[in-house]
C-alpha cells in the first residue's frame, strides 16, 4: 500500500482538527443555551415604622450660656456646700445614646445640690473624638453636647475608647475611681432625674439630695458598719461604691454584658460578706421622657411639659455656696413649682412603666445622623445590643447552671462558677414518681 503524501497527510490533520473545533464549539454552545442566567436579586428591605418627628432641645436658655453664671440660680437651699466636704464626691453618670434624656439628669443633680466639679459624664458613645469636635448632631442618637456640658454647667467629661457594654463601663468606673485613687464614688443611670426632698428636715434643719447622700456615706465609713459594697438609692438609680469591694470580687464579669450581670456582682458580693444596703437621699424616678424646658429644676413659675423622647466631718450645708453658682430664693422652698415638677416627673414615671413597646424604647428614640462619623443604623444598633443582651442571659445560665437570680439560695459559692450542671436540665430529665 502506497505511502499518503505529504499533501494527503496535511488534508488528514485539517480535517481532524475541524472537526475538534467544531465539537468543541458545539459543547460550548450546548452549554450556553442550557446554562440559567445569573441575575443580581434586589434585596428585600425590613419594615419599618413611621419616623418620629425631630426632638428639640429641652434647656433653649442653655443654648447661649458660657457659664453657670449665665443660668438660673440654684437654690439657695440646694447649693453645694463651699468649702467642699471633706470626703470625694465623684458622681458618674454614663451615656450612650439620647442627649435630651442625659441634659435633664445632669440638670437634676445640679439643681439638687451635687458640686458639679464632681460630676463625671462618661461618654460612651462608641464615637470616639466625635462628639469632643462638634461633629455630631442634635438628631444624631450618639450627639453629645461637650461645650454645654464643661462650660454651661461646669461638669467633667470623661470619653471611653469605644463602645463598652454595661459590665465593662461599670470597670471603667471601677478603674477610674482606682487610678484617681477614690475609696468610693457614685453613679447614676442617665435616665434617672433626682428632685431634693424639700419637705425632709432632720432636727429642724432641711438637708439636700447631696448632703443626704453625704451622710450615708460618712455612715458607711464607721468602722462598726462593716465591710461596705454598695448602698442602693432605689435601687441602683443612684448608687454608692466602695471601690476596694468590687477590687476584691475581680470586678464585673464581662463575659455577661448586660442583664444579668447586676444579679452576678451582687451575688458574689454576698458571697464574701460584704454589705448592700438601701439608702434613702432623696426623690429619684425613671423616666423616658422629658420635661419641654428645664428651667423648672431651677424652680421657675412656669408649669412643664412632657416631650416624649421613647432611662468625716459634720454636714456642712449651712455654709455659703461654691463660687461661680448663683444664688436665687424663686419661690421659696416647697413652692407650687416644685410640687408641679414632682407631679409631671410622677406621670412620666408612669408613662414610662406602662409604655407598650418596652421600658427602654427612648434609647433608640433618634433616627437621625445619616453621613456623619461612625454612622449606626438606630434600629439595627438596638437589633445588635439586644442580641447581646440575650447571649449574656445565656452566659449567666452556663456560668451558674441556672436562669434565675437565686444563685446563693440554690447552696453555690464562688468556687462553683462554670462547674455545675444547668438545673433546668436536670428538672426535665428527672423521672416523674410513679404511683
């Protein structure tokens, strides 16, 4: 058989090299038309409810101040006393989020008497030097005004490097008072306005909410009190701490960052013997909202009204006021302004406790601040914290093996944490008694 030429043989592999290519082209052809096309969805957005509408400033006459001396007298009855008492004062009052809730705190304790040298507003906005610079606004959740707060009222502002849960704020209090080396100090929550008993005299003398709390303070110090913790003014809404007792428990337990880390601290605190008793100083509410025009903490004539905004040494208080706080008789003690500002601090307590949407629904109140540093979406921050909220329930669960806060009555101890079985597992597996 003859040889294919050299011609013969380069027909075979064009030939053979057609029909590959058409094959192939083929099969890729095959797959296009059987492949599904690929389309970018549209991303289904949550339902959210109507907006509210703006807040407003509730202390306008504030807005142009410079000084204490700019606004309206403190009492002359509620004056801090000058010279200072012997013993340190500092008072923290943390925020996160709602600026009108936190002016009305601080405008309380100022009105009831509380140096403002010693207050300390911890700003725990998560947002850094933001607030310090005036970037933030009013609609903004996390606005903090720092001018109106050092200069207007004469405060300290102390900023956290980030956003800190409430078991790890509660250490940076801790911390601080340590490195300032305060044996104790006070914190308030920032939804909690304070009033001075005006009708309270103790030996015919009239003492304010400072000098009260002062007292209970010097009470705890005698050494035949025993080994102070904590004096509760209902509850924790003011609260008093000896510094060294929360040093000696290990500090707050952050692994449960919020509920249920006040039942876990208090209950090793218990378990070491030392002392939380309730105190009394003055008039405290919980509130959510907020009178229109504060002023009327400087007892003014004018009634309020509510905005929904949806939380040593002897007394000294006889003694003239600290320099640079004016000093006013309005109407005198007991007026009719100040049982108008108890009756509206009354009702919006209630309000409060029977608002449908929860307690806390004036932490995400504002909606605004879209473009501006460290930008959260409100509802999806409030989606976030509860979330947390939730997984320390859990945590406290694990760490105690049980959901309720009745960790000594159920026999544990200190050295028990993170070793007993969950008891609500052992509930549901127990055999039923027959019979």
């Amino acid at each position: 058989m003859l040889a294919p030429s050299k011609l013969q043989r380069g027909i075979y592999l064009l030939f053979a090299a057609f029909l590959i290519s058409s094959c192939l082209l083929l099969f890729r052809l095959r797959q296009s038309l059987n492949r599904t096309p690929l389309l970018k969805p549209s991303p289904l957005y949550k339902t959210r409810p109507d907006p509210l509408p703006d807040i407003a400033d509730n202390f306008p006459l504030a807005a142009s101040a410079d000084s204490p001396s700019d606004l309206p007298a403190i009492p002359e009855w509620n004056a801090p006393p000058e010279p200072h008492v012997v013993e340190d004062t500092p008072l923290f009052i943390g925020f996160t989020r709602n600026w009108i809730l936190l002016q009305q705190v601080v405008v309380s304790y100022i009105t009831a008497g509380w140096p403002p040298s010693d207050i300390f507003v911890v700003d725990n906005s998560g947002v850094m030097n933001s607030n310090r610079d005036g970037l933030l606004t009013l609609q903004n959740p996390f606005f903090v005004n720092y001018s109106r707060l050092t200069r207007a009222f004469g405060v300290n502002i102390l900023t956290t490097p980030t956003l800190l849960t409430f078991a790890q704020l509660q250490n940076f209090f801790t911390y601080t008072a340590l490195e300032k080396q305060w044996k104790h100090y006070f914190w308030a929550h920032m939804d909690s306005p304070v009033v001075s008993d005006e009708e309270y005299e103790q030996e015919g003398k009239y003492k304010s909410l400072y000098i009260r709390a002062v007292d209970v303070m010097r009470e705890t110090m005698d050494p035949e009190y025993g080994e102070l913790a904590m004096r509760w003014y209902s509850y924790d809404r003011l609260e008093l701490v000896r510094t060294q007792a929360i040093v000696d428990v290990g500090g707050w337990d952050t692994l449960i960052p919020y509920y249920m880390t006040d039942c876990d601290m208090h209950e090793r605190l218990w378990m070491k013997d030392f002392k939380i008793e309730d105190a009394t100083a003055g008039k405290i509410y919980d509130v959510a909202s907020s009178v229109d025009d504060l002023e009327i903490f400087y007892h003014r004539t004018s009634a309020p009204r509510t905005m929904n905004v949806s939380k040593g040494s002897q007394p000294q208080h006889e003694l003239p006021p600290a320099p640079g706080l004016p000093v006013a008789k309005p109407d005198g003690r007991s007026s009719k302004a100040y049982y108008t500002l108890l009756s509206k601090l009354d009702e919006m307590q209630r309000a409060k406790g029977s608002d449908g949407g929860g307690r806390n629904t004036w932490q995400s109140r504002q909606h605004g601040g879209q473009g501006e540093p460290f930008y959260r979406d409100s509802d999806g921050f409030e989606d976030g914290i509860r979330m947390t909220m939730d997984f320390g329930r859990d945590a406290f669960a694990a760490k105690w093996g049980r959901r309720e806060c009745n960790i000594r009555e159920a026999g544990l101890t200190e050295d028990d944490a993170w070793r007993v079985e969950a008891d609500w597992e052992r509930r549901s597996t127990a055999k039923v008694p027959e019979g």
